[in-house]
C-alpha cells in the first residue's frame, strides 16, 4: 500500500512539475508597454532584421538603432550598409521584422551577422524556423520579441553631416556609407 501511495505522490510531482513549465508564446502587445531598455535591445542583446517575402527574404544582424517616435507613430530606425546583401530587401520592400533572442540564441545571432545570405542559407545553418505575418512579412519562432515595421522614410548618411571625429573614423577606409531606414512600427509580439 505505501508504495502505490510513494508513486501516485511520485506522478502528482511529475505532473505538476511539467504544468508549471508551460512554453512561452507571442502575443500581440502595445509597443509602450515594453518594460525592456530600447538602447540594450540594440547594442546588447541585437536585433535581427528581415525583409522579403515567405519565398524570397535575408535577414542579418543590426545593433545600431532606434525606437522612438516620428510623425506620431511609434518608429524603428536602422542602420545598413549598402554593401550588405540585406540591403537591396530593405529598399525593395515595403516592410521589415526586428526579432530578438533570449541569451540561449546567441550563437545563432551571431551566425546571422558574420555570414553573408549570398554564401550561405543562414537559416538552414542555425535551425531558426521561418514564420510569416498576416501582412507577409517574415519572423522567427525562436524570438522572444518581434517588432513589425512598415517603412516609411529612408537616407543616406551624409559623411560632411557627421559632427563627431570620433563617429567619422568609422567611415575612414570604407566607401560604403549606412543608409538610415525609418519604419512605422505596425505589429509587436512578445512573449509570456
């Protein structure tokens, strides 16, 4: 009798065990009320950029950004280089994805920046899984936090704008300016 008693007390264990480990899911939220850091969202933790569409889209890793406000919409600004095989995406299409990552995906966004989508099915490579929005746009599974933007504004960064010496020794050896992309943010999915 006490050892039915020792493995129905062993099942209830398991079982509540397992119910309090429920998978997290996106769900839609308001962009205000995010509680996370905007600036470490970019430096720290990086962002992953998509544009495309469900057949044909590159994605790559951006840590210089923005979240903010522009026009009374709620924004997203980014920062590409023309030479980044992402960049004629962003151009071409009317809008792009920020996914974040929890710290376990950090090797995958690394991947994702130090390899080039014209070498490489950089989502073969790490495993991510491809999911796309009701507005065609394309995120990833694994991400704890997508942003969906519709571009509204785009720039180049002019080099005699730059006021900083020490901002300008970026662009020293390069021939290649970043072009400044402003979306409206549309959708965000966190997840709880």
């Amino acid at each position: 009798m006490k050892t039915n008693y020792l493995i129905l007390g062993l099942f209830v264990l398991l079982i509540s065990s397992c119910a309090g480990k429920t998978e997290k899911k996106l769900q839609a939220v308001d962009i205000k009320s995010l509680e996370e850091n905007a600036v470490s969202l970019f430096s720290d933790n990086w962002f992953v950029v998509t544009a495309g569409n469900e057949t044909n889209y590159n994605q790559m890793t951006i840590s210089w950004g923005a979240l903010g406000e522009i026009w009374g919409n709620p924004s997203a600004t980014i920062y590409i280089r023309s030479t980044r095989h992402t960049f004629p995406y962003l151009n071409r299409e009317k809008h792009f994805t920020l996914c974040a990552f929890d710290e376990e995906y950090r090797d995958k966004v690394l991947f994702i920046g130090s390899n080039s989508g014209r070498d490489i099915n950089k989502i073969e490579a790490t495993g991510l899984t491809p999911k796309v929005t009701e507005l065609g746009n394309i995120y990833y599974d694994e991400a704890r936090l997508v942003i969906e933007c519709e571009k509204v504004y785009f720039n180049d960064i002019n080099p005699t704008n730059i006021a900083d010496p020490e901002a300008m020794k970026m662009y020293e050896n390069e021939t290649a300016m970043h072009r400044m992309f402003i979306g409206k943010i549309v959708n965000v999915w966190e997840k709880k």
